[in-house]
C-alpha cells in the first residue's frame, strides 16, 4: 500500500463528484430527474476522461453553447417564478458542464463554489440535521480537493507517474484534523454572531416545504391518506408523564358545521378573552408541553385538553375550546410551551348551542336510528350509542367498502355498512348526538404517541392523525367521545388500527434526539435564547470559580456543580486528545517520510547559513569558508542527509543540533 501510486489526474474528479453526490442528497426531490441525469452522464464522461487523460471532451465554444441549451432547457421546464426549483436545476447543470472539463485546480475551485451554492439552496428546501451532515462532508470534501490539487497539477507539469498513495492519507487526516478543530471555532462564532429575530429564509417559504398530515376539516380520506405517512408532526416534552399512549390527545382543531359529507370549523366564539382559557387550571393540576412543530404549512398549534396558560415566540389566537392558531403559517420548525388542563364546567351559551345542535338535511331512517338510542338523561343516551360503535357489526378499515368504489355518504356508513376509519366515526357519532339532542362537536388532531427515553420526550407522527368528539354534558362540560373501535382495544387507537409503539425503537432514539437537538440548538436559535445561553454560562463560571474557592474537595460540592465542572473536565480532555492526535500525525508524517524529503531538508538547512546555489557538489566551496575545526561534524552529518544511501529523521534532528552548535560557535568567534 505505502508504494501504490495514484492517477494525479483522477482524484479531483472523483472529489467533485462525490461533492456532487451530496449535493444531490442535499436537494431531495427538487432535483429534477433530467437535471440530475445530465449530471450523472457528465460526470460518468467527466470521470473515465480523467483516468485516460482525455479531458476536456468538448471545446471551449461547444461546451459554451451546451451551457446556453441547457439554462434555457431548465427556464422551459421549471417555469419562470418557480425560483428555488431553477436554480437547483442550474446548479445541477453548471456543475455537469465543469465535470466535462475538470482538469485543474481553478476548475476544482470552481466546482466547490457550485456545490456550496446548491447546498445554499437546499437550505431554502429543508431544515434537518441531514442538511448540517451533506454539507459537513461537502466542505471536508472541497477541503482536501483545494489540498491535493495543487499537488496534483504540479505532479503534472513536472510528467511524474503519480503521487503516492501515502501522500493522498495524509491529506485525508491532516483534513480531518483541520475540519475538526475549525468546527469548535465555528460553534463559537456560531453563538456570538447576533442574529436576525426571524430566519432569513422566513421571507420566501421554501416551494418544497413539508405539508401537515392534519386537516381542519373533516371529509372522507382527508386524514385516511396519512395512515402509512410516518413523518414526524412535533415532539413534545411533557410533565408530569402520561400514562401512556392512549391517554394523548392533541386538539387541533373543533369543528362545528356538519354540511353533509363535510365538517368545517365555522366557530361561534371568534376568539378567548386575553388570550387564555379562564376556569381551567393551575400550576399543581396543569400539564406542561414544551412542543417543537416540525416544518408545515399549517397554521394551527396543538395541545392536550384546554390551554390555560401559553408561551408561543410569534403572534397567534386562541378559539372557543383552546384552538390555537397562528397569524401565519411560517413553514419553519418552531417550539412553544402550553399548560392545559380539563376545563370547568360552566354554561353552554345559546350561540354555542345553536352551533353544536345544527344538523344538514337528513335522511328519515337517520333521524329514526337517532330516534332508538333517544330517552333518559344524556350521559345514558351517550353511553347506548357508544355500545352500539364499539358493538362486533361495526369494523375498523382504510378501504371503501365492498359495492362503494368511489365511497360511501354517511348515511350508508351508519345504516349499512358499519365499516369506516376514524372520519366516519366521529362524524356519525357527533350527527346522532346533535339528533337526539346532545350538543356535540369533531375535533381533529393526533392521538397517541411514542416515547424517546433518549431526550424524555414523545414522537407524534403524521399517521397518527385522528378524529374524535366532545359532547355536552350537564354538571360535566364538554366530555371526550372516541367511537372508534381500536381506541377501547386497550391496545391504543389511532385511525390506522392501533397506536405506534409505545416507545422508539432502541436502533433510532439517538438519531431522534439528534434531530431534536438540531431544531432546538440551531435552527431555533433565537436572539432571547442565544442571550440566555450566554448569561448561563457566565453565571455558571462565576458559581463554579466562587465554589472552588471555598471547597477545597470538589465531592463535598452540590450534584449539579459536579456535574458542570465534570463537562468543563471532559472538554478538556476532548480538546487535549485532539492535539494528541494531531501530534501524533503530524509525527508519524515525519518519521514517514520518503529519502527525497530528508534530502530537501538537508539544502534548506545549510540554507541556513548562507549556501544560496543548491546544486550537487557546489557546497564544497562552502565549506571552505567556515572554520576547519567547527565544520567538520556538520559537514559529516551533512553528507549523509544529502548524499547518503539512508537519510532518515534522527539524521535531520541531528543535523538541526550541530547546526544551531555551529551558528551559536560563529557569533562567538566573530
């Protein structure tokens, strides 16, 4: 391996093209399909051009006019406005125009400029932790090919067979070192830069950003296409715990009109005095959620039960039952804390009423199966029609029913079929209520969760979107209804059947708290936290310094003061190994290193005291010129590093001593 030889002229091809790879990861499905085939063709030519010598494939003016087609091919193709989309596509298309030409270290410049403007652009399109690793890589990759490339073009110029693949490895680790002692640098710059209250890419949402898998409005299949989706809709953080899955209930949005085949919102209180919930809870009876909203472009914040109390960082409103709403939609990740809990019970106003009583037109054998379920006191009204929904004629299912291809109303849901998902459930459920008298509404949201022992915080995914009811109740308020039949299971309900997993899976829980640390840490780094953050740590090296000033052992201290000064020790100890290691390349280069370089060594040394012609034999002049009696042992050692069949590190070393013996001699003499 220490004598294999690399093709010089390969491996800035290959770099660029992983670079490209990256990329392409990078923007996702923004890449068009021939863009990215453009790219890879052109890289493919660009590739085994480069391990035959026959760069560039085409002249200056055809891969000129090949530049033209293609920017006006991508303009076509993607349409004027739809500006994120083109520029990845130009990107795509400059960079497979350069992989057709790659023969030097500007072209290799020029590639690393294209690929870091892709990712520019894919910082538009995504905000996950992916996105930090493909353009970690990327700039470690662009980082060893403006290293290697000037040593590659010279090898070249000078017709050598190629470098040696030892020289390549320490490149990669003197990279590799370099990247991760900047990365340090970069964090720290990272935390004292001041920032923009907003994000710059707030001003124009991505054209790629993610789509919510809630809806605020209730029809067939608006929640039944999200049952194999397992994105993640938000993390939430909650105290105290649940007691599990089933008991997770996050209210999006209520819904009051029942136009037939649909449910809109259509709320009969605009919005909450002050912007709380009155009558609901305190601190000792509430429950906290520290939620962070993935990227969508919804406006509605979830919650469990009723919010009473709200710290959200942008403008927003809250609606009758604790609906929360943005004033816009930001299609950003952002994070909020909500304390709900049940509400009191109090009056039912007469709009409510009204609102939570209407019913569309409605077929007699409806108003007659409402009619069988009717007599004595609501709560036993309610507790009939639950029996017959969780009864064994009624089955849960994804599928259109046998006879209904394009669907079914509602009407043959509940009068024949009995087969549906969660949509037709509670809707039937709230229409039979509001028959027999019983203010009822739908509420859609998410039910269940799984929990991330990694970061103590629970996963809500798009597919567990789900549908329920609230239901009046005298002395009660509203009272949660779930017809759905796998929610009394015991084994969950979601409106895929069943709940998730009550826990992640052990394989994915760190990667999870990796993402959750990225949107917390990074991208949700606002100006009122990055000043906190450094408050903290101020005020924790001033407890730290006072506290080792008075205790003299550092157990009999707090826990919490342990456990700060046992981070600053780790710190060090990482910081420390990284310049050990770095050392300890740095040596075995040395030691490393082949006969030509301890050679070189030896000229730049006598360099040292005045040789200025290098060529062979010409530094016997010189020695004349030096004393006869102090030049003999630096003459001597000379010899060997220049001449000898064997020049090595301990001869530079010694060389170096009975050098700096010899000038420190002739500042004395003269």
């Amino acid at each position: 391996m220490p004598g294999l030889r690399l093709p010089t002229r390969s491996v800035g091809s290959l770099l660029a093209a992983l670079m490209g790879v990256f990329m392409l990861l990078a923007l996702g499905s923004e890449a068009a399909l021939w863009a990215t085939g453009v790219w890879v063709v052109a890289t493919g030519l660009g590739l085994y051009g480069a391990w035959h010598g026959r760069l560039p494939w085409l002249s200056a003016a055809q891969r000129l006019m090949l530049v033209l087609f293609l920017l006006v091919l991508a303009l076509l193709l993607t349409g004027w406005g739809n500006w994120l989309a083109m520029a990845s596509q130009v990107v795509l298309v400059l960079l497979a125009v350069k992989a057709l030409e790659m023969r030097s270290q500007r072209d290799f410049y020029q590639v690393a400029a294209l690929v870091l403007l892709g990712m520019g652009v894919a910082a538009w399109l995504r905000v996950d932790i992916l996105l930090g690793i493909f353009l970690l890589t990327a700039l470690y990759l662009s980082l060893l090919g403006l290293l290697w490339q000037p040593l590659a073009d010279a090898a070249v110029a000078r017709t050598t067979e190629g470098l040696r693949w030892r020289d390549f490895r320490y490149m990669l680790a003197f990279s590799l070192v370099f990247l991760l002692v900047l990365l340090p640098v970069t964090a720290i710059f990272f935390l004292m830069l001041p920032r923009t209250p907003t994000p710059l890419w707030v001003w124009a949402p991505p054209q790629g950003a993610a789509h919510s898998g809630f809806s605020a409005v209730l029809s067939p299949d608006s929640i039944t296409r999200l049952a194999l989706d397992s994105a993640t809709a938000f993390r939430a953080q909650i105290i105290p715990q649940p007691a599990g899955p089933e008991h997770l209930y996050w209210v999006g949005a209520i819904l009051w009109r029942d136009e037939g085949r649909t449910w809109i919102p259509d709320s009969p209180v605009a919005r909450v005095r002050d912007g709380v919930s009155a009558g609901v809870g305190t601190e000792s009876t509430g429950i906290r959620q520290k939620i962070v909203l993935s990227p969508d472009n919804s406006d509605y914040l979830f919650a469990l039960a009723t919010p009473y109390r709200l710290n959200i960082p942008v403008g927003y409103r809250q609606q009758a039952g604790g609906v929360l709403r943005l004033n816009k939609a930001s299609g950003l990740p952002m994070r909020y804390i909500v304390w709900s809990a049940p509400a009191a019970p109090r009056v039912l106003s007469a709009a409510e009423r009204t609102a939570a009583l209407q019913v569309p037109d409605t077929s007699p054998q409806l108003r007659a199966l409402a009619a069988h379920f009717a007599g004595g006191s609501d709560a036993v009204v309610v507790q009939r029609l639950l029996h017959w929904f969780h009864g064994s004629s009624f089955r849960y299912s994804l599928q259109a029913p046998a006879g209904y291809p394009h669907g079914q109303s509602m009407a043959d849901f509940l009068l024949h079929t009995h087969t549906g998902f969660c949509e037709y459930y509670a809707g039937g459920l709230a229409l039979l209520l509001r028959l027999d008298g019983i203010p009822a509404r739908v509420v859609t949201g998410y039910h269940g969760g799984e929990y991330n022992p990694a970061g103590n915080y629970w996963i809500v995914r798009q597919s567990m979107a789900h549908a329920w009811v609230q239901a009046w109740l005298p002395g009660q308020g509203w009272v949660r209804l779930d017809a759905t039949p796998a929610t009394i299971s015991g084994q969950g309900g979601s409106h895929a059947g069943m709940l998730a997993p009550a826990v992640v899976p052990a394989a994915l829980q760190l990667w999870d708290w990796m993402q959750w640390q990225w949107l917390n840490m990074v991208i949700d780094l606002t100006p009122a936290k990055q000043r906190a953050l450094w408050a903290s740590a101020g005020t924790q090296i001033m407890q730290i310094a006072q506290l080792s000033a008075y205790t003299p052992h550092w157990p009999k201290a707090p826990g919490w003061h342990r456990h700060t000064t046992l981070t600053y020790w780790l710190v060090g100890v990482v910081s420390s190994a990284s310049l050990l290691m770095a050392w300890i390349l740095w040596y075995r280069h040395r030691v490393g290193k082949d006969v030509g370089y301890w050679r070189q060594r030896a000229v730049r040394a006598l360099r040292t005291l005045g040789l200025k012609d290098d060529r062979p034999g010409v530094e016997s002049l010189f020695w004349q010129r030096l004393p006869e009696d102090q030049r003999e042992s630096v003459r001597e050692i000379y010899l060997v590093q220049r001449y000898g069949p064997t020049p090595d590190a301990d001869g530079d070393r010694r060389l170096s001593v009975a050098l700096a013996t010899l000038r420190q001699s002739l500042r004395e003499t003269f």
